[in-house]
C-alpha cells in the first residue's frame, strides 16, 4: 500500500482475518522498533506476541559495539553482546552499555550523530525500548519466528521483478 500507517493497519488486519491468521493456536508480530510498527501491533493485533526482529537488535549492538573501538576489541564485544541477547541476557547488554556510555559521556545537542557517544546512546534507547520484545529463547522455544527476513527478501525480489530498469 501507499496509504499511511493507519490506513495500512486496517489493510494488514482485514488480510490477517481472511487468512484466518487470528484462529491460529500462536502468533507473532515481528517487526523493527518503529513507533509505527507497534502502533499497528496495539491496535490491531494486541494477542499476537510482540517480537522485535532480531536481526533490527543486533544492528544497534554492533554499531554499540564498534562505536569508537579499534576493530578486534569492537568485534569481541558485539560476540559477547550478541550472544547474550540470543540467550534472553538483553539486561546485560544494555548494563555494559550503560558503562561504556559513561565512559564516553552523555551526547549533547551538539554532538554529531556519528559521534561515539551519540551512537551509543541510541543503541541504548533503543534496547531499554524494546526489550520486552526481546525473550528470544522463549521465543524459539514456542517455535516462533525471530526475524522478519524471510518476507522483507521477498518482497525485494518482486521489487526488482517488477520495477527493475525498463520495467513499467
């Protein structure tokens, strides 16, 4: 759709009740952090478990992770911090988060977005945001899905079938 979220939403859930999605004995809403996103969740799909895409998740650990480190002491802190948001441990991320942002001093209005203080910052947020969308053990454990990945891949495969250079 080109619609806007909200008309979106109602778009989302007419096709979720045709397919008969609510009848369904688990079900999962697996997105990004977008206000957008959830705002969709609460007002159409509320019994669905809310899950932030893992793949969303790990992008701001790694950026977290790299943001002012050389490369190998970066790399070994998004290991562990990705290990320990696969294993439910987002706590702990967002605990060695909160001391590596004060060791580099909370961003001013000022400070760039780039800036290492800034990225972590965001991450941050973001991880105090979403975290209660982020049980992922529990989550494999009922056999729910964790990414998205699957249909944003298919959508850009029908993207390009279909508006590839020429193609009108």
């Amino acid at each position: 759709s080109r619609h806007g979220v909200e008309r979106f939403g109602k778009l989302l859930a007419s096709e979720a009740h045709q397919r008969r999605f609510p009848a369904a004995r688990r079900k999962a809403f697996v997105a990004d952090g977008s206000d957008s996103n959830w705002g969709v969740w609460r007002r159409h799909f509320s019994d669905y478990e809310p899950i932030l895409d893992f793949i969303h998740a790990l992008t701001y650990v790694y950026s977290a992770a790299m943001a002012g480190q050389v490369a190998k002491a970066g790399w070994q802190a998004y290991r562990e911090w990705a290990q320990w948001v696969w294993s439910g441990q987002v706590e702990r991320v967002i605990a060695a988060l909160e001391l590596r942002q004060q060791e580099l001093g909370e961003p001013t209005k000022e400070t760039s977005k780039t800036a290492p203080a800034a990225i972590v910052a965001t991450s941050l947020g973001y991880l105090r945001n979403q975290r209660s969308r982020m049980q992922y053990p529990e989550y494999r454990k009922q056999g729910l899905p964790i990414t998205s990945t699957y249909v944003e891949s298919t959508v850009k495969q029908i993207n390009r079938r279909m508006k590839g250079t020429a193609k009108f």
